[in-house]
C-alpha cells in the first residue's frame, strides 16, 4: 500500500508539473494553450540532446531543458500567440493556432529523430533502488518528486511575492489597466511563457527520464488530463491545479487498488467521471480564481 | 466563465477528433514503361503507427527492385504506387478506392494497421482484387472477418493467434508456469483480442490467471499497475500492448522484481526499440515472433545484408514481412501466367507453397492467413535471440 501511495504521489507531481504551466498561461491570458503538450516532449529531447551531445550529466540536462524549453515558449508566443493577440482575435482562433503549432512542430521533431521510441545514452540516468521494509521505491522518483514539489513551490513564490509577479497578476487583472499602471506588459506575458513552457520542459524531461522511452507524440496523452486537473482545480486556479493534479492521480491509483478485477475497466471512467461531475455541479472547481484574485 | 467553459469543451471536442494526424500523399512510384505492373501499397506513413509505414515502404520497394533487376515478372516491371493511410480507417478506404479504380493496381499490400484494413479491406473484397495483409496480426483479418466474405485477401504476417500460444507454451514448458497476471491496453482493439488469445491460451496449458489488470494507451505511469501484479506474487506477467507501454511494462518490472520476472509479451513488445528503452529489464521478455533476424538461412542472410547495404540499416520485422509479401505476390504473378487476371493471381497465390523468404518456408492456410515457423525469442545482450 505504501508503494502505491508513492506511485500515486509520483504520477500527482508530473501531472502537476504539466498543468501548472498550462493554468498560468490560461489564468494570465485567458487562452488555452494546445501547444503545451509538445513543450512537454520538447523538455525530454532537448535534455536528450545536451546528454548525447555535450555529456551533461541527467541533471544539468533537466535545467538545460527548462530554459530551452522556455525561451522556446516566448517563440511560441511571437509565432501563435501575438499576432492574434494584436487584432484581438477570439480565444478559439488562438487555441486553434496553438493546436496548428503543435502539429507542425510534431511532425518536424519525428523528421529528426523518428517516430519510434529514442532512449537516453546508457547509463546517463541515475539507478538507486531504496528498500523499506517491503517497499521498494525507485530513488529516481523520489528525486523527481522532491523536485516537483521544490519548482511548484518556486513558482508560488514568484507569483505572489516578486514585482514580476506582480506584474503578471496585474497582467491578468486586466491588460489595459496594467499597462496604464506602468506595468510592461510584453515582458511579464514573455515570463509567463518562459515559467509556464519551462515547467512543462522540466515535466516531460523527468517523465521522459523516469522510462528512459522518449517520442514526438508523447505529450499528446497528457492533454485531456491536464484539463481534467485544471477544471477540478479551478481554471487557472496554480493551487486548484496542484490539487487537481494530486487528486487525479491519487484516484486512478485508488480506483486501480481498491476496484474489484471486473470492474477495473472503470478506472478512467471514474477520473473522467469526476471532470463531468465537477463541471456540472461546481463549475468553477475546487479552487475555482484566478492569479489576480488572490492578490 | 462560460466562455471558458465552453472553450474547454471545445478543446476536447477537436482533441478527441483530430488526433488522426494530417493525410498526405506520398508521389507515386515512377511509372516507367507500359507493360509495368502496378502494385498497390498502403501503409501509414503519417499517423499513430508511422513508425511502422516507412520501413514497410523500404522493404517493399527492395523487393520490388530485386524483383525487377532479375527481370521482372515475365519481363514485366513491378511499380509500386505508394500511398499513406494516416493510420485512420477512412484514409485507407479512400486510398484503397483511389489504387482500385485510378491506378488500377493488379493488387495491394496493406495497410499498416488491423483497425484500418477492416475498413479498407471490404473495398478490394467487393471490388475482387487480391489484397495481402503484411502486418496486420489482429484477429478477424483473413477467414471469418467481420464484414462478411473475405476471399480475396491473404494474410503474410504472422498472427497473434499463433504467436501468442506459442510463447506461452514454450514459457511454460521451460519455466513451468502456473500462475500468472494478465496486463493489457484496453484501449488498443488489437491488444485487447492480444489479452484474449492470452486468456485462452492459459487456460489450454492449465495456467491460471490470478488477476487481470486492463491499462490505457495513454497512462503516464505503470508501476501502480505492476505493483498490483505483484500483489498476487506471479510466475510470470503476461503482457499484451503496443510499442510504447510494452517497454514501460519491462523497465517496471524490472525495477519491482530485482530477482526479475518474465514476461511473456504480444506483438509490441516484439521491436529493438523496446529493447533498448526496456535496458537492463529487457531479458525478462518473451515473445512469439514471426521472424529471427539472426537465422542463418541463406534468404534470410541474404535479405538482411541487401537491406544494410541499400538503407544502411539493419531491417525490422516490419520491413521483413513487407519485402517477403512482395516475393510472394511476384512468384504468384509468375506461375499465374497473367499478372493481370485477377482471378488467375488470386488462385495462384492461393497455391503458394514453402515458398524460401527471409521468414523461412511461406505457405498459405486454406484461410488465407500464413503458415510460416513461429520464432520464441528472448533478450540478450541488446538482441533478440532464441528463447530455447
């Protein structure tokens, strides 16, 4: 039971990791960005790339990961984002373009490395079993854990107690306002892509280490369950979505443990059960405000 | 907020319809003379399964060019007309209808995938051209197939009925196997008959299933599931899946049973890829195989180096079964007297007998479906090797 408890808690921080990103670029800006899952995977080859290429040891390729992943989130934001931004186009358009972004950068990465499975060089990744009792628990995930909960509460941080963060709530307050007030706008939403990208770079290059097995498409699954963590947290809401995270993974792992055989088909029914039942009877979620409402 | 909302639901409204991919199509082979046979190929190059259509395309296409440098078929060309099905059933109909009635092929290879081939395959059945599966290895694809009559396709790649058995019964006998846990990706058509066949199967050797625990494609982590499976301290795991899960079902249980733990493996599990994800848990798996890249068997010798030397790369299985389905439909062409008689080549196909492919002796089944050896493999050192 406490094994499964650890998985829980390991599959929780990814799920986490990948929303929070994906909810600060909705709290701030209102937009559903579809190209998160691609900086997911972008995370876990470019950590690929600084290891195969340069030798970087695991770790400084995951920092590696999250700052190309998140410069590649303000280009993200020039190419997708900005120009619909400037004629003030509807939500949709912007979710669309993003999806449009996402495809293309999918099909140039299977161009490069090939649709299949690619791994990390052998013995590039840390190997540390640590035995309690009965349990045997992955050291690799404890890591990863610790390092999830470490870059949350980071980014809690900056958001509430930095003048960038100020910004950006400003930001999300409301655009005008903001930049009347002497805010720079254009800075504070390049920093919301750069953490928000980043994040999910972090998230895909530790996913992508925890099983050494890394593809173009491997971002595309987490999708409806980043927006299943962000509705039962609260749009937008960066707690709502560490909660959400946490109780989806949580839950799977309860309905795989205590289901009974037959009905274990039932597991995703029940998660995706528990995003129609939120959305009907407490449509804001859990923790249902924005950034800014917090301030 | 009911802009969001509505937004949100937007989103998974084109999430779950456009996870196709976008169809292209790929040029058509070069149509050199008149006399050139044409032979369809339908394979997903695009897609969930593109990692399949392009070693396929190459496999072809290196049959084809052997086939042609020795003269052809009567002095007749092979021209390959190659097209992507994106993986998705409708784009196989369609290009299975464009092979039929604009390029009038003499026959198709294809498509990649058995999701996508019940679809396309009726459009050939009802059409009466002759059709060999080449990597389809669910069930209902030669035989009895769901959609009614299915005389007219021949089936190359060697089935998960046939294979699956034939792991866990060699398993069996060497490891004396009583116990088991089934995992499965539910999701995946294919794996889920896999899971079936494994049910089966169990059963027919006296083993029991202690638990049966279903996973999805898109599941991030698998050590709850393998955890689970620990639970019931198994002899062994059986494990039906595609590529991606089968090498996260490996390295899992390599890390919760140190003392390892076999697993008997479908199809997916069957590719280097997996290997090399799975790493030091790779040797655990099990897995029944229509093909050993390392027979010693001149065609097979002779096939893998041709491949190295064309592609500088070793060939897949996949690549196997699409060059040994192309030697297949040439030799039928041959014996048929004319490639263009639809119903002459289907008969002649029909009398193919331990034909030598780089897969050893090829023969088909009354049903259609292949009679080749079936190869237990397991994992040393990074390759695939006799599991006896």
């Amino acid at each position: 039971m406490a094994e499964q408890l650890y998985n829980a808690i390991f599959v929780g921080s990814i799920y986490a990791l990948f929303a929070v990103g994906f909810a600060l670029v909705f709290s701030v800006l209102d937009i559903l960005n579809l190209a998160h899952p691609v900086v997911f995977m972008l995370g876990a080859f470019v950590a690929l790339f600084f290891m195969s290429t340069f030798g970087l040891p695991a770790a400084l390729a995951a920092v590696a990961a999250f700052a190309v992943t998140g410069m590649f989130g303000i280009f993200l934001d020039r190419v997708a984002f900005a120009p619909l931004r400037r004629r003030g186009a509807p939500p949709l358009s912007a979710m669309i373009s993003s999806l449009g972004f996402a495809i293309v950068v999918i099909r140039l990465m299977e161009l490069r490395y090939g649709p299949d499975l690619v791994s990390y060089p052998a013995g590039s990744l840390p190997q540390t079993v640590l035995q309690i009792g009965d349990a045997r628990l992955d050291g690799l995930r404890l890591l990863i854990i610790g390092l999830a909960i470490v870059l949350m509460v980071g980014l809690t941080y900056v958001v509430r107690a930095t003048q960038l963060g100020r910004d950006i709530r400003a930001l999300a307050e409301n655009p005008r306002a903001a930049r009347l007030l002497g805010v720079d706008v254009d800075r504070a939403i390049a920093a919301t892509f750069f953490i928000s990208s980043g994040l999910g770079g972090v998230a895909g290059a530790l996913l992508g280490f925890a099983y050494n097995a890394i593809y173009p498409q491997m971002g595309t699954p987490y999708e409806l369950k980043a927006f299943t963590v962000m509705v039962v947290g609260g749009m937008g809401s960066l707690p709502g979505a560490v909660l959400g995270a946490y109780i989806l993974g949580i839950g799977e792992i309860a309905a795989l443990v205590f289901l009974p055989a037959e009905l274990a088909e039932l597991r995703d029914a029940l998660a995706f059960g528990l995003l129609f039942l939120v959305l009907v009877i407490r449509p804001r979620g859990l923790l249902g405000h924005r950034v800014a409402d917090r301030a | 907020m009911r802009t969001r909302l509505s937004a949100v639901t937007a989103v998974i409204a084109v999430l779950l319809t456009a996870c196709g991919g976008t169809p292209s199509t790929q040029p058509s082979a070069s149509t050199g003379p008149k006399a050139d046979i044409k032979v369809g190929l339908a394979i997903s190059l695009t897609g969930a399964a593109n990692i399949y259509g392009p070693s396929q395309q190459n496999g072809a296409k290196l049959a084809m060019d052997q086939i042609n440098a020795a003269g052809g078929v009567d002095g007749a060309k092979i021209a390959l007309v190659v097209e992507d099905d994106a993986s998705a059933r409708d784009q196989g109909i369609t290009v299975f209808r464009k092979l039929i009635n604009e390029d009038k092929v003499a026959a198709i290879l294809g498509p990649t995938l058995s999701g996508v081939a019940a679809g396309a395959h009726p459009v050939a059945q009802q059409a009466g051209l002759p059709v060999i599966a080449i990597s389809n290895t669910g069930v209902g694809i030669v035989g009895k197939c769901d959609y009614g009559a299915c005389d007219w396709i021949f089936r190359a790649s060697l089935g998960e009925e046939t294979a699956l058995p034939a792991a866990l019964k060699a398993a069996k006998d060497k490891l004396n196997l009583k116990k088991v846990v089934l995992m499965f990706e539910s999701d995946q058509k294919f794996a889920a008959d896999g899971a079936d066949i494994f049910k089966k199967a169990a059963a027919d050797n006296g083993i029991t299933i202690a638990r049966t625990i279903p996973y999805k494609t898109a599941d991030v982590d698998f050590s709850a599931f393998v955890t689970q499976a620990k639970g019931e301290s198994p002899d062994a795991i059986l494990a039906s899946g595609l590529a991606g899960t089968a090498s996260k079902v490996l390295v899992e249980v390599g890390k919760q049973f140190p003392q390892g733990l076999r697993v008997v493996g479908s199809n997916g599990f069957n590719s280097p890829a997996v290997i090399t994800a799975a790493g030091a848990a790779a040797p655990n798996m099990i897995v029944g195989t229509a093909w050993n890249k390392a027979s010693t068997d001149k065609t097979n010798a002779d096939f893998v180096k041709a491949f190295k030397d064309k592609y500088g790369s070793d060939p897949d299985q996949f690549a196997t079964q699409a060059y040994t389905a192309m030697v297949v439909l040439a030799d039928a062409m041959k014996r048929s007297g004319n490639a263009s008689d639809k119903a002459a080549l289907k008969k002649a196909l029909e009398g193919t007998k331990d034909l030598a492919t780089p897969l050893g002796a090829f023969s088909f089944t009354p049903e259609h479906d292949v009679k080749q050896p079936v190869f237990v493999m397991t994992v040393k050192d990074g390759q695939f090797v006799p599991f006896n």
